[in-house]
C-alpha cells in the first residue's frame, strides 16, 4: 500500500512543531542528508578516478574536462530536479533520484574495466555523473517545507553540509578502495549503499501535500530580479566549493609533481567546506546571511590571492593552508546565501501586509513556495561555478603552465560578487531600493 500524503503540516505553529513536527522533520532530514551524500560522492567521483588515469597518458587539460563534465551536466539538471518534489513527492522523488546514481557507478566500471576506452567515451560516462549533482536541488527544496522559517538556516545548512562531505568521504575513501581491489571498484563500491539509500528513503520519508505546486507557478521566481542576484552570489560560494574541492587533487599532482604523494590529504578540503557550512548558516540566523556573506567573500579574494602566492613561491605549504582556508571560506558562504533566500522572499510576499492576519499566512504560505522553487534555480546556476573553476585551471595551466592567472580572475569575481551583497542587501541609503530593512 502507498504511504499516504501528509495533509496537515505547520512547522510555524510552535505547538505543532514541539508536539509532533520537530520529529517527522528530524527523520526526513536524515534520510535526506542520507540519499543527498551518496549523491555528491557520485557526483564527484572523478576527481580521484581523473588522477589515476596515468596510463591512459591524457594531458593535465583533458583531465581538467573528465572533472569538469559532471558538474556542467550536474549543474542543468538541477533545474528539473527542483520541480520534481512539488510534483511526485519529495520522498518518491528521493527513492528515484537514488536509485539513478546506479547509472554512473556501473558505467564508471565498464569505463576503466577496458584498457581501450576511448577519451570521448569517458567524457560521456563522466557526464553521466551529473545524476548525482542533480540530488542537492530536489533535497534542498524538499526539506524547506518541513521546517519553521526560524530553524531553516540551520536545517539547511545541515542537510547541505552532508552532502557536501560526500566530496570528501569520496576522496578519502577512493583510493583505499582502488588501492585494494582496483579502478573499477570505484563505481561498484557504492551500489549497496544507493539501494539503501533509496530502501531508507521508501519507508521512512513523507510528502507533503502543502509542497505540491504546479512547475509552472514554480518558474515564475525565475522572472524575479532576486532569483538571479542570487544566483550570481551561489556561483561565488557553492560554485566555488564544488570547483575547488573537485579540482584539489589535479591542482596537487600537477602543480606539485614532486608533493603528488600528498593528493591523499586532498579530502580535507571539501571535509572543512562541508563541516563548516552549518556555522554559515547558524551566524546568518543571529547576525543576518546578507553581513556574513559580505565579509565572507571580501576573505574568499584574500585566500585566492593566498593560493596564488603559495603556486607562485612553489611553496607546497603555503598553497596548501592557503587553500584550505579558501575552501573553508566557500562552506560559510554556502550557508549564509542559502540562509538569505528563504528570508528574501518571505520579505518580498508579506511586503505591506498585516501580520497575523489570514493574508499574512497565505502570503507565508506563498513565500515559502516561492524560496523553495528559488532554492533549486538558484543551486543549478551556482552548480555551473564549479564547471568554470575546473575549466578555468585547466585553460590557464594549459595556456601558462600555472593557475595564476584562474586565481586572479576568481578573487575579481569575489570582489564584484561583495559588491553586490552590499548594493542589494545592505545598503541603507540611495535611489534603488534594497532589503536592508527586513535584515536578510
């Protein structure tokens, strides 16, 4: 029998949250954050397969693009992903999207099981590691509607944070497990955990009737200025994430041929970025996500410029600490813009109007839809920063022989990025109109 659809749900309602809520909401964060890391380690997976492909004696550049793939095809799928929960249910969609991941694991086998493999043929199974970045926008909406706009920040961040670990669990465990038992075992290693994933998420998720909407009303936050400001500022931080955390190991063992023994410590990354996303988010709910961002990407330029200086010196350390700090700056970030979009707009739809009225919840109501539709566009186009830092170093190395002149442009890219935290956001003074006063 079909489990059926909640129909009552009221995060925001303090005693229906304390008596039953919290609870249902706890179990689905964990199943979430559960099927949402199987899908970043598939996601990402090539990071470390790229590495080993030394036999196969394609250049650092074409490397570059069997990394980058994934997160490009990853990025646009994100898109349908975000309508998916409001049409089939966000637990459905989850058991789907789950047992999905079963494509790239197997195909990844089949590739460095043969000898002859072709370069095209790895571009196109390597693209078909995107299913895996596709999870994050389908969880992240889902998981919007379960939670009281309050503890949003922090729920968020945690059901964002284990996935994002998934880059690192990755690139721990992969080259224990190739080590042991060899190439191929990268992709089968993880299909017993995407069928318990997908047995998790069947029996112990729940859809909410409250999340259906139609993909159609969903897509007119992309007509909103506010979605696509956003979005530019996901591609600071989350881009950003993603692109280093997959880039870090190809950036060790060719800027660093003689420290190549040292891509092993590559996890750290991404294991930082990950831990410390929750912190961006529980700072944005007391300070507000608008002044943590600002500050954070004034620190994400001076870590490039770090990073730069350490590839410059050839100064394994330096580049390395410098490096982490970068990525650590990107996890707060994470945390911080996603903390503001939910707030953004419930500002926008309950503008004028009179709290606790019937307008007001039904504009609640409106607003939360809204940010749960913004939430997925807005993590599809961030996603697409992590296709241009990994193509951004393999053209500057391929065209320079160094990453310099990717760094360079990455921190104006921050700077820019501040900028517009400040304009829309902060700004408490001028002509254009920002939303300073509802402290996003």
């Amino acid at each position: 029998m079909a489990k059926p659809w909640i129909s009552d749900w009221r995060p925001d309602d303090p005693d229906f949250w304390q008596g039953h809520g919290r609870k249902v909401a706890r179990r689905n964060l964990v199943f979430s954050i559960f099927a949402e890391h199987l899908g970043f380690t598939l996601w990402t997976v090539w990071s470390i397969v790229a590495v080993q492909l030394g036999s196969y004696d394609f250049s650092t550049d074409q490397l570059f693009w069997i990394v980058a793939l994934p997160n490009l095809i990853g990025s646009a799928l994100r898109i349908p992903y975000t309508f998916a929960p409001a049409r089939f249910g966000g637990r459905n969609f989850t058991v789907v999207s789950a047992l999905l991941l079963l494509v790239p694991a197997v195909l990844l086998a089949i590739a460095v099981g043969d000898p002859g493999t072709p370069y095209w043929m790895f571009l196109v199974i390597a693209a078909t590691a995107g299913l895996g970045g596709g999870n994050f926008a389908s969880s992240m909406a889902n998981i919007t509607y379960f939670y009281p706009q309050d503890r949003q920040g922090s729920a968020l961040g945690l059901n964002a944070a284990g996935g994002n670990i998934g880059v690192s669990s990755v690139q721990l465990v992969m080259p224990l497990v190739i080590g042991a038992f060899g190439l191929a075992a990268a992709g089968l290693f993880w299909i017993p955990f995407i069928l318990a994933a997908a047995v998790g998420a069947y029996f112990f998720m729940d859809n909410l009737t409250s999340a259906k909407a139609s993909p159609a009303d969903q897509l007119k936050v992309a007509g909103r200025a506010q979605t696509w400001i956003m979005s530019v500022l996901y591609i600071g931080t989350f881009g950003s994430f993603i692109g280093y955390a997959t880039a870090f190991p190809l950036l060790i063992k060719s800027q660093f041929p003689e420290q190549a023994s040292l891509v092993g410590l590559a996890f750290l990354g991404p294991l930082l970025g990950s831990l410390i996303r929750p912190i961006g988010g529980w700072l944005s709910d007391r300070l507000g996500g608008a002044r943590v961002t600002f500050v954070n990407f004034a620190a994400m330029a001076g870590a490039a410029a770090l990073v730069w200086q350490g590839l410059s010196q050839q100064a394994f350390t330096l580049f390395f600490c410098a490096y982490m700090l970068l990525v650590a700056t990107t996890g707060i970030g994470n945390g911080s813009t996603y903390r503001m979009i939910p707030a953004i707009f419930r500002a926008k739809a309950v503008a004028g109007i009179a709290p606790g009225t019937d307008a007001h919840q039904a504009a609640l109501a409106i607003g939360k839809r809204d940010a749960s539709a913004a939430i997925g566009i807005i993590s599809a186009i961030g996603a697409f920063g992590g296709f241009f830092i990994n193509r951004g170093f393999g053209s500057s190395i391929a065209a320079t022989g160094g990453a310099g002149a990717a760094l360079a442009s990455f921190a104006a890219f921050y700077v820019v990025c501040a900028v517009i935290t400040w304009a829309c956001y902060l700004r408490t003074a001028g002509s254009v109109p920002s939303l300073a006063a509802a402290r996003v």
